[in-house]
C-alpha cells in the first residue's frame, strides 16, 4: 500500500483531516483539482489599474462563524485550536461590529454578544420574550453533534415556539443563507448548529482573510509531512469487493490506499464509484449563489458588517424563478470588522440567490450582459441601504452558480452540498468516507471539525475493513 | 521509568495538547475532565501521543483508566518498564 489515507480536495475539511492524520504518522496525500487550496473558501486576485499592484479577493468567506474570545473553552472553535494545534493568536481575529435582519417591517441587529438580539427582540417583539428564551433554551440543550440524528424540519419545530411568524422569518433568514442545503426549511441539527454559531458565537474576520487560515492549515499539515498535489483530478474511486482501495487520476495515474476521505460531495463522489455500489444517487441541492463585489475609492460610513436584507414579509429561500431574485440579497462589508483602518479602499459583497440551470444555458455574451444586470441591481441595492455612501466605484466583478461550480468541483454550483446527508461519514463502499459539507457540520469552523472528527473516528480510532 | 517520570510523561502530552490549561494545581485523584477543559477528542489525542512518542497501546476498552491522573500512572507505569 502507497498511503495510508488519500483525501479529495483540499478544501478546509480535506486539510483539517490531513492534518489529524499526519500528525500521528498516517502516510496521507491530499488531492486537489485546482492549482490552489481552499475548496468553496478560495480566493483570487485582480490588477489594480488605479493604484498599481493586485487587489486580493476572498470567494465564499464573508465571516467566520463561531468566534470565542482568547481562552473561552468548551466551543467548536476551542475543539478545533486543539485538535489541530493551533493558537487563538495564529487567526488574528476582527470581530464583527453589528450585523442586521432587514426586512421591510422590522430591523433586528445582532452582534457576538447574544444580549444585543434579545433586547432587540424584547423590543420590537415584546409578546415573544418568553419564546424566544423558550427557543435559546432548546437550542442550548440540543446535542448538534449527535451522529447518528436523522432529518427533523426546523420551521416544523419553532412553529410550535415561535408563534410571531414575522420574528420566524426573521431568525431563520440569515441561518438558511449561510448555510441550509434544503429550500425553504433545514434540519433542525443544523438549525441548533448554525444558530450558536452566528447569534451565540458570531462573526470575525481573519486579518488578511481566508488566506490566513488556508495558509496556517497548509503549513501545519507541510509541518507533519503531508503531502499536497495540485491540478490532481479524481476521474474514478477504485473498488475492489466492495471496499474502495484508490483513485485513478484524469491521467491515468493511480493511487492506493486503505482509506479515502472526500470532500467533493456525497453525489460527486458517488458519481466516480462504479455503478451498483451506491443504491440511489444522492440528491444534488439546488441552492447556489450569485455574487457581485465592488471596489469603491473609500471605506464604507455604515458601520453593519453584514446585512440580511429581506424586501418581503416572508424569506424565500429557494433558486432564483428567474436568473437571480433580487428581493433578498445578503450584503457584506468586510472592512467594518476592522475599523480602525479608515484608509484606502473600501469593498462591498452582494449575494443573490441565483438558478444554475438558466446560468448554464445562457451563450457567453448573454452571460455578460446578464452579469451587468446583476451588478446594477446589486449596486442599487447598496445605494438604498447606505444613502450616505458617495463613494466611486473603481472595480466591479460577479460570480455566478457556472463560476462556483468550474472551481469547486460542486454539482451545478451547489454551496451547501446535497439534500442527503451522511453524519457518520460512511458512504455503501467500505473505506471511503465523506467529510465537509456533505457530512453535515456547516461554515468554515464546521468544515474543519467535520475533517477533524471523520479522520479521528476512520482513520485513527478504527481498525481498517 | 518510575512512576514519578510516568507522570511526566502524561502531563507533557495534556500540556501539548491543550496548552492553555493550568496544571499546577492539578489534583491526581480528581478525574480529568473535571478539572481540565478536555473532551473524548482531547483523550484520543493522549492515547495517540502515548502511541506515538512512547509506543504503548491504548486499547479503546481501556480509555477510562486514563480517568485521573493517579490511575494513568498505576495503568501506565507497567506498560513502560
């Protein structure tokens, strides 16, 4: 056998988990079909025509989730330090100032101090005090982490806490967009997931972006001798009897080894597994995103660090009917997490819910033009939530659902994986294991814990089959 | 090693692995987890550094004999004569 374990993609979860494994002398080579990491989290440059040099870009990043304060333990983001051997102090850490729920008839702001949206809430939803502490409640004693939990709907459950339907809304919007595979409604362990990370925990940003914390996996997993192959693209998972044993690459190139761990998605993944193996094909989602950044000649006044805007009394959260649906949009402003910096150029992020089959379909100038149409609508959008903003753009550009799904490998540009979840990571073939979105922790940190704990249990507590 | 370089050992490897705690005041007939901010990842990780730094198995059926740190060393001393 050539390797212990090989991971596909080197996303967060295929670093998080070659980095466990290598650590305690597993023989690991991370595949990537890109000629750089980071998976849905990556980033890329432009030239700066006006001020010379590259301007840097994160794509998927607008925050990360879970932020703890140097030395809180017990929280997901604590576990990961640990677990990888990483110091608070290695992700220079902004956090948030505010964020908001905008929608027509009430504003609610949260921030990472959990008090701020319950006094919100008190205010603008008095009759709804005892509910929502009821829901904080339950959401505090629910074991997320439970492997073995099955599919339960989330609106189901908080209809029968939360009777105002318009605070309903207005709580589910931002946890849907950030990170539900399911439209409309998400399971309700991701639910209990993404609502201590964004309203208990919250938002910072790594100083410099998602680089930082590419660069910091990168380097720890290169410190215990992992190796890392780029333009390494997985045509097909090798089986023998029922157990995957390799892959072979599109060149032809194979390679063995007792475990594989892929972060391609649960229908990806099945898709290069010979037929009979999987008895149905899991579900691709439907859920993909269209976003559209900007770069103005000065910082942002407002000082919101990201804005979920809703411009109807209930949040559909499902594909765009018609190209991109512009009633919603979150809006993110990465330089209010570090005030401080009143200098230089400002950036705003403008995210639609988009439809992938009408992308795709569209001939190359018709995307072009479709693109532009996008960004005007997304600038008027910027314009009508921060007035005072009399900023000149310099630089504009859009990624669509066809854009996300050529560098992430995702099926039709899908975000956050399949409908079909594995939450113990097994897959019908023995050996071969999903970790990443399709496991089914969510954000970056989620991302990371779901490398962390499939390498654990798969790779270094079992026996191999 | 004597039972003294065995608790060494044990302490180094929770030192490396959460190295924010404070083990000074550690309390060897007070369980772990109790007085350290440890979970069942943090003690795969013990039991994979004993593997690693000092070859000796941990048998998962054997796990809460590393409950206090006087029962690692009771457990442990025999395994790393």
């Amino acid at each position: 056998m050539a390797h212990d374990a090989i991971i596909i993609g080197a996303g967060m979860s295929g670093l998080a988990a070659g980095i466990r494994l290598a650590m305690f002398g597993k023989k690991v080579v991370i595949l990537e079909k890109h000629s750089i990491p980071g998976g849905l989290n990556s980033y890329y440059q432009r030239r700066n025509f006006e001020e010379g040099g590259v301007r840097p870009f994160d794509v998927g990043l607008h925050a990360l989730t879970n932020f703890i304060k140097k030395g809180e333990k017990g929280k997901p983001f604590s576990k990961l330090l640990k677990q990888l051997r990483l110091s608070w102090d290695d992700f220079k850490l902004h956090p948030q100032t505010h964020s908001m729920i905008h929608f027509p008839e009430a504003q609610l702001k949260f921030s990472n101090d959990f008090e701020l949206l319950e006094s919100e809430v008190h205010q603008r939803f008095p009759h709804q005090k005892d509910h929502f502490a009821r829901l904080a409640q339950n959401v505090r004693e629910f074991n997320e982490l439970d492997l073995s939990l099955g599919y339960q709907s989330t609106r189901a459950k908080l209809a029968t806490i939360i009777t105002d339907p318009l605070l309903l809304e207005m709580l589910l919007a931002p946890l849907l967009i950030y990170g539900s595979a399911w439209e409309d409604d998400m399971d309700f362990a991701q639910f209990v997931i993404m609502f201590k990370s964004l309203y208990f925990e919250g938002f910072a940003r790594p100083e410099g972006g998602v680089r930082r914390i590419i660069k910091l996996l990168v380097d720890k997993y290169a410190e215990n001798g992992g190796e890392l192959r780029y333009r390494s693209s997985v045509a097909r998972i090798l089986t023998e009897n029922g157990k995957a044993v390799g892959v072979r690459l599109d060149n032809g190139e194979e390679l063995r080894a007792i475990h594989i761990f892929s972060s391609i998605g649960l229908p990806e993944t099945a898709m290069r597994v010979d037929d009979g193996h999987f008895e149905t094909q899991p579900r691709v989602g439907k859920m993909t995103f269209l976003e559209s950044i900007f770069v103005f000649d000065k910082k942002p006044t407002d000082d919101a660090t990201i804005v979920f805007y809703n411009n109807a009394p209930t949040y559909a959260y499902r594909p765009a009917s018609n190209y991109y649906d512009a009633t919603s949009a979150v809006v993110c402003l990465p330089d209010n997490y570090e005030r401080h910096n009143t200098a230089g150029e400002g950036t705003v992020r403008v995210t639609y819910m988009a439809n992938y089959r009408q992308w795709a379909d569209l001939v190359r100038t018709d995307y072009d033009a479709k693109k532009d149409e996008v960004a005007e609508s997304a600038k008027a959008l910027i314009k009508k939530l921060f007035p005072t903003y009399d900023a000149h753009l310099r630089f504009t550009d859009v990624f669509s659902p066809t854009t996300i799904e050529r560098y992430t490998w995702h099926k039709d540009g899908t975000v956050y994986g399949s409908i079909d979840k594995t939450r113990d990571g097994r897959t019908p073939v023995d050996n071969l294991f999903i970790i990443g979105t399709d496991q089914g922790f969510l954000g970056i940190i989620g991302a990371m814990l779901s490398g962390i704990s499939m390498a654990n249990l798969h790779g270094l507590m079992e026996a191999p089959q | 090693m004597n039972q003294e370089q065995v608790r060494q050992v044990v302490l180094n490897i929770i030192s490396d692995i959460a190295p924010d705690e404070d083990m000074t005041t550690l309390k060897d007939e007070v369980s772990l987890r109790e007085q350290l901010d440890l979970d069942s990842m943090d003690f795969l990780d013990i039991v994979m550094e004993l593997r690693k730094r000092h070859k000796v198995e941990v048998p998962a059926e054997d796990y809460p004999k590393l409950a206090t740190m006087a029962s690692c060393v009771s457990y442990l001393t025999p395994k790393m004569q």
